[in-house]
C-alpha cells in the first residue's frame, strides 16, 4: 500500500483493482455550479408563477363564462317574457274580436227573427199600440202611424183600443212606409211615443254593448 499527498492508494492482492477514497477535488463549488443551482430555482420559480398565473386566468375566465352565460340567459328570458306577453295581448284581443263579431251577429240574427215574427204575426203592433197608449199622459187626441200592412189589424181593433184605457177620444192611424211592420209611432198634445221595431231593437243593442263594453274594461 502507498500514500500520496492528494490521494491514497489501497491496492489489494485480491481482485487487482485499485480503490480510491472520497476527495474534496471531485466536488465542483465552481460560479458555473451555482449559478446553475441558481438558475434552477429560479425556472422553478417562474414556473410557479406561471402556474399560479395560468390557474387564476383559469378562474377568471371561468367566471367571466358564467358570467356571460347568465346575462345570455336573463336576455333569453326577456325575449321569452315579451314573447308570452304578445301571446297574452294578441288573445285577449282575439277574444275581443270574436265576442264583438258575436254580439254583431247575434244582433243582425234577433232582428231578423223579430221583423219576420212581426210580418208573420200582425197582432203584434196591436200590442205595440197598447203599451205606447198607455204611456201617454194626454190620451184625449190618439195619432198612430203605422205601416200600411198593419193598418186592417189595428182597424179591426179600433174599438178595443178605444176601451182598453179611459180618457181617450178619438184614434186616427196614418199609414207610414218608413214604419217597419208591427212597429208604431205615437202622437199625442203631449209628445211621442216611440214604438217602432227598429228603435226598440236599437235600444236592446245599446243596452248589449254597455255589457260588453263593462266587461272589457274590467
């Protein structure tokens, strides 16, 4: 065995290989070696930040997804809203429609079927004339105007018209053309009666629309 200044030498008779003990000179303490030690903690630094960067611009992002897909979705449900709403205002309106072609031809139909009741039944306007002369107040002087057609009914029945109130003088019938059959007018001292088919008809139709009219405001 031999022993050097730096390093020693163990030789042994056994396998012929030479051993060399641990030696402070195999160890690099160089500027490059640091530095380069250095060096890697920094790259792991930036890699740290970048890391930490990437996952809050994850965050971030994320959010602002959310974010927008909820503003999109309150947009949706606005146009839906609107939507629905048109839906609702074209319906009632619809419906309004509807009901008012309803009233309109249920009128032209109650008309029909009273002008051809009052053509078919002529005792009619001897009921009309009943009721006007009792709503006169003067009855001493009675003019009727009537339709031609009616005029041999209510002749007949002069007599009892003349009887059925008390007061009454003298009753005159004037043919009018204007008058629809069954209707009459009425003319006393005192002012007309009304009793024309046409202007009762109007007066049910009036009394109809206030209904409906009510029934749309509310």
């Amino acid at each position: 065995m031999s022993l050097s200044n730096h390093n020693r030498v163990l030789k042994t008779g056994d396998n012929g290989h030479d051993v060399r003990p641990f030696s402070m000179e195999s160890v690099d303490i160089s500027g490059d070696a640091i530095r380069s030690a250095q060096g890697t903690d920094k790259d792991s630094g930036r890699q740290q930040i970048e890391e930490d960067a990437y996952q809050k611009g994850l965050t971030d992002g994320v959010h602002t997804g959310r974010l927008q897909i909820l503003g999109d979705i309150q947009n949706e449900l606005k146009i839906l809203r609107s939507f629905i709403e048109g839906i609702e205002k074209a319906r009632v309106e619809i419906y309004e429609n509807i009901e008012a072609d309803v009233v309109e031809m249920a009128l032209a139909i109650a008309k029909k079927i009273i002008y051809e009741a009052a053509e078919r039944e002529r005792g009619i306007v001897v009921a009309a004339a009943q009721e006007s002369i009792r709503k006169a107040s003067d009855r001493e002087m009675i003019r009727i105007k009537i339709n031609p057609v009616d005029h041999e009914i209510l002749n007949k029945r002069k007599t009892e018209l003349l009887h059925c109130f008390d007061g009454i003088k003298s009753i005159l019938f004037e043919e009018d053309d204007s008058i629809q059959p069954g209707g009459c007018l009425i003319e006393t001292n005192q002012g007309d009666i009304d009793a024309r088919l046409e202007s009762q008809v109007r007066v049910i139709e009036g009394d109809i629309r206030k209904v409906t009219d009510s029934r749309r405001q509310g």
